[in-house]
C-alpha cells in the first residue's frame, strides 16, 4: 500500500478542548492527591509503559476478563451484525484494537465494513493501530479521534447504521454517577437503527475477583506502581515507586474492586510542575482504580436511567462477564 493511499483512508483529529493524554494532569494530580482520601484517575496509567504491562495482565492466568469476553465475542459477533448490518464501527477506549478485530472480521463477512471510528486519550496508540487496520482490512476507512471517553463526543457521520461499542468492562471504573452520564450520551449520540455493545465484568466468587488483582507475577502491582512514574515524568515529582505497596480488594458495599497505593512509611513527596508538596503517613493510600461489578438487573437499572433499551444479554457458562446489546428509546 503506498503512503498517499493510506493518507486518504487515515485521519486523526482531537476532541475540542483535547490536548493529547495528559492535558489535565497538572489538575488532575492537584485535585485527587489534595482530596481526603486521595485518589487519582486511571486514565493515567497509559503511558507506553503502562500499556504494555496492561498487555501483560490480559494473558495472565488470574485476569479472566479479557479471554472471556474475547470468547463471548467470537460467539455473538456475527448474530449481532446480520440482526442490522452496521456499515461503521465506533470504539470508546479503543486502546489497540485487538478483540475489535472480532467485530472488525464480522462486518468484513457481511459485506458492510465501510468505517471505523476509534476514541482514545492516546495518540500513539491510535495512529499505531489506525495504520494497522488500514493495512489488514482493504478499503477500511478509519477516524481515530484524540480524547477522553467521558465527555460528550460528536461522531462523525458515516453513512447507513453504527455499532457504537464499550468493551473491557472499561465502564465499571467509573462512579455510579458518572456512567449514567457517560450511557446518557451514548444514547443521545444513537440514531434510530443503531446499536451500542457494552462489556461489564459480573459479580462473583470474591477470591476469584481479587486474584484477577492480585497476579503471583506481581504485574499488576508494577502496572499500579507505573502511575507515580508518569507523574514523575510529567509533572517533575520525585515519588519512589518502592515506598508504595499494591493494595487491591473487593467493596462489598460498593460492588467494586478498589486498587490502591499504600504509603510503607513515612515520607514527603514534591511535585514541582503544581508546586505541591504532599506528606504521607505510614499506611496512608492514594486510590488508583475502581472496577464495579455488575449484575443484569443493575445493568439494566443504568440502562432505564440513561435512555437505552435492553436487546440481548449474553455471558459465558460461569456467568463471569456480559455482553448487552442496546438501542436508545426515542
């Protein structure tokens, strides 16, 4: 393929306001690292290097999510794209595309795949995965779009229905409050004849939930650990990974999985770019992550509130993750 083909069918651009994947992180950090107790965002644990341990975790033997919805995917992708014949893909938290493959190869079959519409913070990744598309499925257009998956986006047009999709149980690290939000917009974005496919992760045995967390070859600690470094880099901070310990386990209350930072001791932290300074004491934790853990009933329940209605709900035979495939009420 010559490079002015590929120029024509790739396009990058960024929401409005968007300024790559670290454009708030001076007030992100400040605000969440100020908070009692603190916290701070996921998103920022996908730098290059967070990336790649998160590929990692995805093949470990403790995380089942991603092997189970790829399966549950391979299963239904082509039943969900005959029932309407997508001609465009629209990805929310693309990251590398993989298990959209799955999708990507089902609206090849059925002879509709026109454009692919992936959103993300990171613009590494999407140029890397944009040009890999473009390579492997002939005559595939791709928008990658630059931005933060929380705020109200407005697609682009691309002709006849979308499959408008939120894998990974990526939803389950946002509050209560704000994945309404989030399903409200998708359901403002939805025209008649569309679909959205979500992923959510399933309430279940506890011990199996926090050992996904928790992996024998401590990736996941290194991925938790990985935030303080791009805060490091980013923001000229001095935090020693090493004096933070992983810290990850079930909410029963909440109905999530929390991943936390645990102080080992003592210590002060500079974050010279915000000018703060940050004290810690002994077992005193930053929050990194939440991952909320649903049952149909409660997916339902967000569905009702943001304007979508429930189509078609599949899940593998342990029932450890769902796949649910909605329409906005209009």
């Amino acid at each position: 393929m010559t490079p002015s083909k590929r120029e024509s069918k790739i396009h990058i651009s960024h929401h409005a306001g968007e300024g790559g994947p670290f454009a708030r992180l001076a007030e992100d950090v400040r605000k969440g690292l100020t908070k009692t107790p603190r916290e701070l965002p996921p998103k920022y644990f996908y730098d290059a290097r967070g990336a790649e341990l998160f590929e990692q975790i995805c093949e470990l033997p403790e995380y089942y999510p991603t092997r189970t919805e790829r399966a549950l995917l391979e299963q239904i992708a082509d039943d969900v794209v005959t029932s309407f014949r997508p001609t465009t893909l629209v990805e929310f938290g693309s990251g590398s595309s993989r298990k959209t493959r799955i999708l990507l190869d089902a609206m090849t079959r059925a002879r509709h795949l026109d454009l692919y519409v992936p959103i993300d913070v990171s613009e590494d990744m999407l140029r890397q995965t944009a040009y890999a598309l473009g390579e492997d499925y002939a005559g595939l257009r791709v928008h990658g779009v630059i931005g933060d998956f929380e705020k109200p986006v407005e697609l682009l047009p691309g002709g006849g229905c979308r499959l408008i999709v939120f894998l990974g149980g990526t939803i389950g690290n946002l509050t209560a409050d704000d994945a309404t939000r989030f399903l409200r917009n998708v359901a403002r974005l939805l025209s008649p004849g569309d679909r959205f496919l979500l992923g959510t992760d399933l309430v279940k045995d506890v011990g199996l939930l926090e050992r996904a967390y928790n992996d024998a070859a401590g990736v996941t600690a290194a991925f938790n650990r990985n935030i303080l470094s791009v805060i490091n880099r980013n923001l000229s901070a001095n935090f020693d990974p090493n004096r933070f310990e992983h810290l990850a386990f079930y909410n029963r209350e909440e109905s999530r999985i929390e991943m936390h930072l645990v102080a080992r001791e003592s210590h002060q932290v500079s974050i010279d770019a915000i000018d703060l300074t940050v004290d810690f004491a002994k077992g005193e934790s930053i929050r990194t992550e939440i991952s909320c853990k649903y049952t149909r009933a409660m997916v339902e329940k967000m569905f009702a509130e943001a304007g979508l209605r429930l189509l078609r709900w599949d899940t593998d035979q342990d029932h450890l993750f769902a796949l649910s495939l909605s329409d906005a009420v209009h």
